[in-house]
C-alpha cells in the first residue's frame, strides 16, 4: 500500500539522519523529490525503528559529553596525586 503526500506536510516531520526517510504521526515514510511513499513492511519499519533508537541514544550521549565539557572542573581537595 503507498500514499503520497503533499511536500509541505513534511515540515512537521521527523527526518531520520540524512536519510529521505521521515516519521510522520509514528509512521515512516519514504520521500522523494515527486513525493511520498508510505512504509508498511514490519520488517524494514522495525529496523527503522531501531536505527532511530540507536541515534537517539548517540545523541544523548554526546549531549551527555558536550555539558561535561562545559561544566568547570572540580578541585582536587585533599589528597595527593
């Protein structure tokens, strides 16, 4: 099964990395420069599911690292290096 879908609704999406490939309202879609493909095989919609699993912890992570690097360092009290 495919839809298409006028390209100014893809605003409002969520692209996966660089891909052309969006999540729109929990469903992925294929995008192209003529339109949109619905995705509707649970096979390829969980390995996206996945892979966007995956870049949302690597994000978080390197959210993670960048707020250490800006927070100041603590003093070493006490002890003897």
């Amino acid at each position: 099964m495919s839809s298409r879908t006028p390209s100014s609704s893809l605003a409002h999406s969520e692209r996966l990395a660089q891909s052309p490939v969006v999540r729109r309202g929990g469903q992925w879609w294929l995008v192209t420069g003529s339109g949109s493909i619905l995705a509707t095989d649970p096979t390829f919609t969980g390995e996206l599911d996945r892979f966007d699993a995956a870049m949302a912890a690597a994000d978080q992570t390197i959210a993670e690292l960048r707020s250490q690097q800006d927070d100041p360092p603590t003093p070493h009290l006490g002890g003897q290096r």
